[in-house]
C-alpha cells in the first residue's frame, strides 16, 4: 500500500478545514529558529459561551444528559482523542497528570474557568515541537531499507507510549515511511532530506498560528459529541462559513487560497468570479497585501494564517478590494502588482445541482437517461426573506435541471445522492414533492415525544417517469429522507450502498442572539432536538436506508456511519402514517438483479472496480505497512503494472458509450498517477482545480443500465408493468443503436 499516511489526530482534520480552507500544510518559518509555543488563554467572551452552551446542551437536547463528574470524565476522553486520537504525540504520564481534571471539566464550564482545557491543550502544544524537533534530527543519518519492519496504521486502540523513548520509535518509522515514499518515486537523498526538513518546519510552525478560538471550539466540541455524534459547537467564523454554504454564495471576489510557505497562494479561481475576469489573478500568485478600498493602507499579510487573510478578502458586495499580488513565475524580490477588484456575490457552483445524459444501448435501441446530481440540500433562505425571486435552492435546480432534460428527451431519470450529507430538511421534502402528487415525507419525533408530520402539500410532480435513486455510505440525513420516500412510495428503485444512517434532527442555536451581542463572539451550538421516522414509522437511524440493488464499495461499513460511532441514538421505530403507494418493485428487482450481474461480469470497468475493493479490503486487514524497500516497490510496480493493463485494454475497447469512454478515459488518468510522496501543499498549483467535473462514473453508468433495463422489462411485460406500476413510461421510441 503506497497511500500516504497522515496525522489523523481529530483536532488536527478540523483545524486545517476551518482555519486553512482547502490547504493542509502551513507557514514555513522565515527563520530556522523555532518560535516559542504561544502562551494561549481563555477569553471572557469564551468562557460565558461555554456557560450558554451548556444550559442549552442540558435542557433542550433530544438526549438529556447532565453535565456532572460521570460527564466531565467523557469530556476529557474525547477532548484527548480530539488532539491525539492516535496517541502519537502524550505519553501516558502526561494522560495521568490529566486525570486531576476528570471529575472537574464539569465545574470548569459552569464556573467559566476554562484553564484546565488550555493547560491541557498548551502540554499538547509542546509535545507537537517536541516530535516535530525530533522528526528533524532523525534526517541527519537516514534509514536502513533493508531492514524488515512495519508501520502501525491505526493507533486508535493502542496504548499510550509508556515514555519519551516509545514515542521516539514510532515516530522514526513514520519519518521512516515519508522517507521511502519519496524514495520511491526517484528523489536522492539529498532533495528527500530537502523536502521533509521542510515538511516538519511548516508542521511545527502551523501550531504557533492556533489561537484560542481553535481550542475553545475543539473543547466545547468534546463536550458536544459526548452527549451525541451530530451535535457541536461553531465559532463565529466557523458559524459564516456554514451560513455560506448553505446559501452556495458568499461575497469576495472569487478564489479559492491555500498556504505554501509564508505565502497566502491563490490556488483556483471561479469561473466568471470577479478574480478571473479581471484578469489579474490566476492560480499560483501569491497574496502579499490586501487593503479596503481605492487609496486605503495596504496590510502585509505574509505569514498570516489562511483564514485571516480571507476575512480581509471578502467583504460587502460593491466594495474594493485592494490586493498586492507576487505573480507564481516571479522572484520574492520584485515589487508585487496592486490590483483592484470590486467585490461581487460569488456562487459556490461546485455544491450545486448539475446534470448529464447517459445514453444506454439496449435490445430495443438506445435509451436516454438523465443524471442530476446533488452534492447537498441547500437552500438560500436570507434572499427568501428578502423577496429576491432567483434565491437559491436545492429543489428549484433540480426542477430546472428536469425541465431541461426532459426537453432532450430522456427516458428515464436518475437522481445522484452519493456522498450527500444532506443540509436542509424542508429541502428534503420538497425535493419528494418534485416526484409524489402530495403526501407524507417524513415523521419527526422531538424529545418530549411529540410526532409532526412533515408533507408535500403541492399539486403535480415534476417528473412522473422511471425514477431511480443512487446513494452510498456517505449519503446522509436528508439524503435519506428523501430516498426512504421514494422507497417507502414505491417511486424510484434506490441503488448503491447502505447509507450512513444519521436519522437525527439539529437545530442552531445562536449564542449572541440569547446573548443580545451588537458582534458575534459566542458563536452558535447546533443542537440535536428530534429523531426523524421513515413514513413506514422505521427509523433511518443508525441502520440507514438499505438499496434495492446493491454496489460494492470501498469504504468499510464498520468504520463509517452512524452504526460506527460508540454513541449514537440506536433505531427504533413509531406508528407509520396512511399513504398511497405509487408502486411495487419486488417483481421487478430479481430480474433487474439477473441482468445487472450478467452486464458486470463482463464489464471491464466493474470488474476494475471489484478489484479494487478487494485490494484495498486486503491491505485495510493487514493494518500494517512495511518498511521494506523491496517489498514496498514490488507493491509499486503491481500497481503500476495493473494501471498500465487497465489502460491498454481501455484503448482496445470497443463499443462503448461516449459517456463510458470518457469516464474510463478519466479513471485510467487518475489511475495512472501513483503516490509522489508529497503533501498537498508540496505539489505545484496549477490551476487543475478549475477542470470541469469528471464525467459519470462506472457506478453512475450501470445505474443507468439498471434503469434502462427496467424500462425495457415493463415495457416489453403488460403484466409485469400491471404488478409495478411504479412510474409512468413515455410512449417514444427508443433511438436505433
């Protein structure tokens, strides 16, 4: 296995997706000095939220649990597994200075004295240098590869090092593997030593830009997800920028930055965003400066973190922004270009609803079938309320995006929840509506017991033809509303893989609205009030909605969703509520199944796939990866090997689709690039991020096979289509292959 391997501390995921937006690594030190780790407290504001959040965490959750010893004990387990839950960096004398605070955390929130949580945190700090430092020193000699030894993947469930030395050993075989992998792709030793010197610096230096807002929030956080997984805490930015992607839009100027170095990087630009057309801006410069307005003072933003350079950034719509720019091809020294821009509303486009056309020839000529894809439910509700009539929502694109496609002529229609979070609720239920002439959703129980019914209430759908949805592991919340409906209706054939079972409601709590702050310095708590029920009174939760035909996957069940997580609400179900079932899908699902594995079996592509889930089953068992040379190259050149034969066979295929070709075209691309040893911030922009979506994959291309059997087999079978008749089929011919 040449995946690369990772800190998979918690603390260190969160942080680098809030604070950095889409960059893993951070500042490179203008000086070979190590800074000193930052003497970080609570603040006032900080720990009165903390005192809000728990009156509201302990009164209103749909899971009562009380904030006392037995809790405070919870709270410091999982805030140790939020900073290291791989035990890579306390040993376990640090864990047993810790137990002073088991029984007090409790007493700390509720006496705003937030110390223990910074004490606590500021030990880590030290320990984060401590490896950093030594990660730096073991490059001076460099490895023995001969040697037939192995790396632990997954420390989760070891024991903390019993001392300095334990942890001194572990770390040499991580230092060991970033070593080998680059070793592996042809670097000497002198560019591998170059590169990780590097890495470590920018690792050490990233944790003197941790402010206490980062500890408050992954704190509380310990405390949230004790009482339940979904329920957490928000700092005010983190809180912005939930609001931002529920609305699909923000107000800047349109590109995404990251960090190389001391340097702000832009990384990608939208297209048609205020950045690209100026002009001026293009992936790879580096910001330097930014200042408010035509002939305002100009910032020097180098070595700042991420996220405060992008609050400089955005601003009201109509205002300047004012940037110095360092052009990727130019020299540190040179004088940076001012540019100008005009901020301007800039829509996220890559969470928004998208489509495609699948053509899939059959025995009685070729059928169209439509793929709209949704990446989440969003829904723009500030424009709402403000009368705008092109606000945003899941469900008007979706409606759109059906309108167009029926105007191609499709036969059918498949709606992508894969890897689908879910977002708005009443998006989920108007989506339904989109498919179901009015009728029950979704149940929603609260904590006192009490049922509401939520229900399409409109008149028409906007597709009454073969239907089918495709989820995976990943798809979540609403996505499983909506595909329990369509399940529960008998409306839409589901396919793929089980999905992640959350079946839980959240609310957001604003903090500095109770608070009644003029700024936002509370933050928010999203807060789990109400379980959601299928209409056949069966809970989504914890189980998931199960497909009528089944994908493989990649991705294990066992340690992904909501089963996975030592917490969870467990299923249960209530009464189910009256509806009219549109149809029946068990005639049809056997013979859908029988000509899904014929197809597969000899289809290269799935077989490619099956393959692959094997391999990675395989390596995912041996939970070790070795630190031999030979071994490990022999493993490379497989991968390779396989790569390379899966190419050659694509360009002898015959007979595909254009949609085939072009998705195997882009699978044997990705394929081909094997790991270079190097993190994401190593690699050099180059505005790839700006590249159109890949074409549909091979699971979204045998959905629609499925879905083109399943007109085939009811069109061609009157009694069969009597016993479904679960969607309408239009009378037109289907096109001559």
């Amino acid at each position: 296995m040449n995946a690369p391997i990772r800190l998979r501390t918690r603390f260190a995921a969160a942080f680098a997706m809030v604070a950095f937006a889409v960059a893993a690594g951070l500042a490179f030190a203008r000086t070979e000095q190590p800074k000193p780790v930052v003497d970080l407290k609570p603040t006032a504001a900080q720990q009165q939220a903390a005192t809000w959040a728990a009156r509201f965490l302990t009164r209103f959750h749909y899971r009562r649990v009380p904030l006392d010893d037995a809790m405070s004990a919870e709270i410091l387990k999982r805030y140790l597994d939020a900073l290291d839950g791989e035990k890579l960096f306390f040993t376990a004398a640090d864990i047993e200075s810790f137990k002073r605070w088991e029984a007090t955390l409790d007493d700390a929130i509720y006496d705003t004295n937030l110390e223990p949580a910074f004490a606590i945190f500021r030990t880590f700090l030290e320990r984060v240098v401590e490896r950093a430092d030594h990660s730096i020193a073991l490059l001076g000699a460099g490895f023995d590869f001969t040697v037939d030894e192995s790396l632990t993947l997954d420390r989760r469930e070891a024991p903390w090092a019993t001392n300095r030395a334990e942890l001194d050993e572990i770390w040499r075989k991580r230092v060991k593997n970033d070593w080998l992998r680059l070793r592996l792709t042809g670097q000497d030793d002198a560019q591998i030593r170059a590169t990780l010197a590097r890495r470590y610096r920018n690792f050490r230096e990233r944790w003197h830009e941790v402010d206490a807002n980062d500890v408050f929030q992954t704190f509380m956080n310990a405390y949230a997800s004790a009482i339940e997984p979904h329920t957490s805490y928000m700092s005010p930015r983190a809180s912005e920028v939930f609001e931002q992607q529920m609305r699909l839009s923000l107000e800047g100027i349109g590109a995404v930055l990251s960090r190389i170095d001391d340097y702000t990087v832009v990384r990608s630009v939208v297209r048609g965003g205020p950045a690209q057309r100026s002009g001026e801006v293009k992936p790879g410069d580096r910001i330097v400066g930014v200042g408010q307005g035509a002939g305002g003072p100009v910032k020097d933003v180098i070595g700042w973190r991420v996220d405060d350079v992008v609050a400089l950034i955005r601003g009201p719509k109509g205002t300047t922004v004012v940037l110095d720019i360092l052009p990727a091809d130019a020299p540190i020294d040179v004088k940076p270009k001012r540019v100008s821009i005009v901020r301007e509303q800039v829509k996220l486009e890559q969470q928004a609803a998208r489509k495609d056309l699948i053509e899939v020839p059959g025995e009685t000529g070729t059928r169209r079938i439509g793929l709209v894809t949704l990446p989440t439910f969003y829904h723009d509700f500030e424009a709402q309320r403000r009368g705008d009539p092109d606000y945003r929502s899941s469900t008007r694109d979706v409606a759109r995006l059906i309108g167009e496609l029926e105007r191609d002529g499709i036969d059918g229609l498949i709606l992508d929840l894969r890897d689908n979070g879910g977002g708005s609720l009443a998006e989920a239920t108007q989506l339904a509506g989109l498919f179901i002439d009015r009728g029950p959703v979704v149940q929603v129980r609260d904590a006192q017991g009490r049922v509401q019914v939520e229900s399409d209430r409109e008149r028409g759908v906007a597709w009454d033809g073969p239907l089918a949805v495709l989820v995976n592991r990943t798809s979540a919340s609403a996505s499983e509303i909506f595909a329990a409906a369509m399940q529960d209706y008998g409306r839409a054939l589901v396919i793929g893989q089980n999905t992640y079972g959350k079946g839980t409601v959240q609310n957001l709590i604003d903090l500095d609205q109770i608070g009644e702050n003029d700024k936002p310095k509370f933050g928010q708590v999203k807060l789990t009030v109400a379980q959601f029920f299928r209409v056949n009174g069966g809970s989504t939760q914890h189980r998931g909605v199960e497909p009528d035909i089944v994908f493989p996957s990649l991705i294990d069940p066992k340690q992904w969703g909501e089963s996975a997580i030592d917490n969870a609400l467990p299923w249960t179900e209530i009464a189910p509520v009256a509806i009219e079932r549109r149809g029946e899908f068990g005639p049809l699902v056997p013979l859908l199944q029988q000509r899904h594995a014929r197809r597969v079996a000899d289809d290269p592509e799935f077989q490619y796939l099956l393959e692959d889930v094997r391999i990675v089953e395989e390596r995912r068992a041996t939970r070790t990866l070795s630190l031999l040379e030979s071994r490990r190259k022999a493993e490379r050149d497989a991968d390779a090997e396989r790569a390379a034969a899966r190419r050659e066979a694509r360009k002898a295929a015959s007979g595909q689709t254009a949609a085939a070709r072009a998705a195997a075209a882009a699978r044997a691309e990705r394929e081909a690039r094997l790991d270079d040893g190097l993190t994401a911030d190593e690699r050099p922009i180059d505005g790839s991020e700006e590249d159109a979506p890949d074409p549909p994959d091979v699971l979204a291309i045998e959905g629609a096979n499925i879905l083109a059997d399943a007109i085939e087999l009811l069109k061609g079978d009157a009694a069969l289509a009597g016993k479904v008749k679960a969607f309408k089929i239009a009378e037109r011919s289907a096109i001559p292959n």
